[in-house]
C-alpha cells in the first residue's frame, strides 16, 4: 500500500510540474502591432508640391524590430513605403530615403494609447535638386 501511495505521488509532481513549467506569462504585444491597420489620411502639403491630398495607407508591423511600424503609401506616393518608431504615444520618423518620393523623408506624430490609431504625423520632404514639402498629415483608422 505504501508503494502505491509513494508512486502516486510521484507522478502527482511530475505531472504538477509539467504544468507549471508551461504556464508562463503573456507578453504584452508592442504598440506596433496595435497600430496595424488601413488610414484614410487628409494630408496638407506647403512647398514644392503644395496642396491638400487625401488618400489610404497601410500600417504594418516591421518583421525586423517589434517597436516599428512600415506605413505603405506614406505621402500620397503610391510605392514608398516609409518605417517609424512607435512608442509611448508618439511616432518617430527618422530621416530616410524613399526612391518613391525621390529624396527624403523625416518627420514626427502621435497615435491614440486608447484605441491604438495613428492620429497624425508632421513631416518634411527634401528632394534631389532641393525642393523641399512639409505635410501636416490627419489619420482615420477605417
């Protein structure tokens, strides 16, 4: 009796700890991946290409940093395709080339914490030759 009592037992902590080894916690997923989505976007532009242009972009989570988003249509151009940093409300565009706009791109904005949506995004343009737009950018998730 005492041998079945000691087995029992001792499968009764093999099995707890089973259990407990592949209970662990949930990472909290970065606020990247929260933005995901598709943005109508109202953008008015001072400069070289002056005027007011509305148009769709689509945000995605890098595959190479989990805090950057890529937001694909960035400036209205149709191939470019632009990363930022998104962190604690805020959106860093560093500055980087973009063949689709022809020179670079910088710029700054903010996203929503409660609902994780872009809300807007400041940005400046500086193209081969010197021309230069800067863009005052109003996101909508759809």
């Amino acid at each position: 009796m005492k041998t079945k009592i000691t087995f029992f037992c001792s499968l009764a902590i093999v099995v707890l700890s089973f259990l407990f080894q592949s209970c662990k916690k949930d990472e909290t997923p970065a606020d990247a991946e929260k933005l995901i989505g598709t943005y109508s976007v109202h953008d008015i532009v001072t400069g070289a290409s002056a005027g007011t242009y509305d148009y769709d972009v689509t945000v995605t989570q890098s595959s190479t940093d989990k805090n950057n988003i890529i937001i694909k249509g960035f400036g209205g151009w149709t191939t470019a395709e632009i990363t930022a940093t998104a962190s604690d409300g805020s959106i860093t565009i560093a500055s980087q080339e973009s063949i689709a706009a022809g020179g670079n791109i910088s710029g700054s904005g903010t996203y929503d914490k409660t609902s994780f949506a872009l809300t807007h995004i400041s940005w400046t343009g500086t193209y081969t030759g010197g021309a230069t737009d800067n863009g005052n950018a109003t996101y909508t998730k759809k």
